[in-house]
C-alpha cells in the first residue's frame, strides 16, 4: 500500500530540503574545480580529513597527513581552515610550502608542492559525493511513498536521508564548512541508521522490536550530541570520528548475513530472489564501505574513506530497485499483526505473535 498523499507531505518536505541541500552543493563545489590547494583538504576545525587520492600529500610516501591538524604554513601560525589555504596559495602551483602538522607523535614540519585539483580528481571525490547523494535520496523517496504501510521500510527511509544528508554536506566540508554539523549529525544517524536496518530486515523477529528501534536511536542521540560537543576540538572530534567510522562495519556485516540466511529461508522464489538482489547491492556498496570506515579507523584515519562513495551508491540503488516488489514476501508487506495493533499490543502479546508468526 502506497502512502496516501495527505500523510506523507512531511515526508516530501524532508526530500525537498535535501534535494535543495544537494543542489546548493553541487554548485558551491563547482571552484574547486582548477583550484590550487596543498595537496590535502582542511576541514572547519582544521584537521586534514581522511579523504584523498593516489598522488596526494605524503601518499605516495605511505605517509599520509589525514587526521592531523595545520598548525602553521610557512612558519606562520593559522587559526582557520580558510586561513590555512590563503596561506599556502601565496605561492605558486608547484612551488613547495612548508606545513607544520600536529599529530600524535607531536608537531612535525612537512613539505608538499602546492598543486591545482584537475577535473578527473574534482569528479572522484566532489562528483562521487554528490552521485552518492542522489543514489540515497533516491532510496528514501522510493522507501518514503510505503512509509505506513511496511515498518521495515522506515529503516529504509531514514537510512537514504542520512546518507543523502551525509554525503551532500561532504562537498561543503572541506571549504566554506557551513554544513559541519549537520555533516556530524549525519554520520551519527546513519550509524543509528544501519544498526535499524538489522534489527527489521529481512523481517522483524525481534523481541519488543520498536523499543529496539528508539534505544537504538536513542543512544544515537546521546552519540551526536557528544560529537556535537567535540566538533571543533581536534583530538575530540577525531576519537568521535574513528569511533563512529569503525562502529559501522559491525551492522553492515550482520545485515549481509541475515539477508543471505534469509534467502536461503525464503517461502518462495519471488522472494529469494529479492533478498539475492539486496545481498548483491548489500555486498558491494555496503558491506565493502563499511570495511573501508573499519580500516580507516583501525588504521587512525590513515585509510581514506572518500573511496567508499565509488562504491557507496550501488546499495541505496540497489534497494531502491528491490522494494518494489515487497509483494513478493508471502502473506502481507508486514510482517506480523498490522502496525497499529503491533503498537497497542502489551509486551506478551506481542511475542505470542512473533511465535506464532515464525510457526
């Protein structure tokens, strides 16, 4: 059953922001096209993101600066971002810049040519981004039109806004930054996001399902607002940030085992056939991805997780693509009792039902 038209308007409204978010990007991004930079980007707190390509500042040299803060250019101390780059595009593309980086281990002086960012680098991260967008907007309209009809499609739901949110706002966040916390809270939703994913698919056979769901979000809550607490605190921000990153390769290897297992268990072919379509999408845009966030934060952020757009869109289209044909899942859409009864049903009916429902 599709949403009537009248319940869903919020729904709209929500795809409308983000598809306006997506545009303001996709334009605002556009001067970074040819634009001269240090060979690393900066984010609003100054700490060089874990996002770069092959060739970049201290790659080749398997040495790369990601997650280490610009403490001065030239000897010169800088207390922005903005500042970082107006000091370093002082000099001319190929003129080497002096960079004072803090990590770990202490302030470290490091050398790199200032270089200009070409078309084919602009369309690897910028382009990746924003196709990445699209492809979870995409997901949450489609998830969005059976919002009341199919609780597991809310998971779905949700889980296209934080993606769309996340990676739109990523073409903002190594320049101007207008976007940092909304970006922050983005990352932590869509952790919430994937952890909801397991919990209702490929059916809801959880005990007390929806009090899973709101502990879920819930300490998903608690998670943003510490992130939010940290933002501009280098060290802060970069413990929220490789937590939050190595905490996603847990939900997404457990979704691809229970959508393989349920497959194997399906009723009927019509939904075995489904299932293999999220697996497959599941497996190359999820799961690879969220192995790419857990080494990156294993490694200290020294993995750059801008590569996981080039994969990331393959899953949110994938689903997009499967939910159509929810009628092939035997008896109805849902399953178990209709929603509004699951929602009024006491604690021990409702496990009566989930036994009787697996029976």
């Amino acid at each position: 059953m599709v949403t009537p038209v009248g319940k869903r308007w919020w729904l709209h409204a929500i795809a409308a922001l983000l598809a306006g978010l997506g545009a303001l990007m996709a334009v605002q991004s556009w001067s970074w096209w040819g634009a001269a930079f240090p060979g690393f980007f900066l984010m609003p707190n100054r700490v060089v993101p874990s996002a770069g390509l092959p060739g970049w500042a201290g790659a080749p040299d398997g040495r790369p600066v990601f997650q280490q803060v610009l403490v001065a250019v030239d000897g010169s101390p800088v207390a922005t971002a903005t500042a970082g780059y107006d000091q370093a595009r002082h000099h001319s593309i190929g003129e080497v810049v002096q960079y004072d980086l803090a990590g770990a281990h202490g302030v470290e002086r490091r050398t790199f040519p200032l270089r200009r960012l070409t078309g084919m680098e602009y369309g690897g991260i910028f382009g990746a981004y924003f196709l990445t967008g699209l492809a979870y907007l995409t997901l949450a309209v489609v998830a969005g039109r059976r919002w009341h009809a199919d609780p597991r499609l809310r998971a779905f739901t949700v889980f296209g806004w934080a993606g769309a949110a996340f990676t739109f706002s990523a073409m903002d966040l190594y320049g101007a930054g207008t976007f940092f916390r909304l970006h922050a809270a983005a990352e932590t939703l869509l952790l919430a996001a994937c952890v909801h994913l397991v919990v209702v698919w490929p059916r809801n056979r959880w005990f007390g399902e929806a009090d899973l769901v709101r502990l879920v979000y819930g300490a998903g809550g608690m998670f943003a607002l510490a992130y939010q607490a940290f933002l501009y605190d280098p060290r802060g921000y970069a413990t929220c940030h490789n937590l939050c990153q190595g905490l996603m390769a847990a939900p997404t290897l457990l979704l691809a085992a229970q959508l393989a297992l349920g497959a194997r268990a399906a009723a009927t072919v019509a939904e075995a056939q489904v299932l293999r379509r999220l697996l497959d999408g599941a497996l190359v845009g999820f799961v690879g991805p969220g192995l790419i966030f857990g080494l990156s934060s294993l490694a200290g952020g020294d993995v750059p997780v801008s590569t996981a757009a080039w994969l990331n869109f393959v899953f949110p289209l994938a689903a997009a693509a499967s939910l159509g044909r929810l009628e092939a899942f035997t008896g109805s859409a849902v399953s178990g009792p209709p929603t509004a009864a699951r929602e009024t049903m006491s604690a021990p009916g409702r496990f009566a039902a989930a036994h009787l429902q697996r029976a």
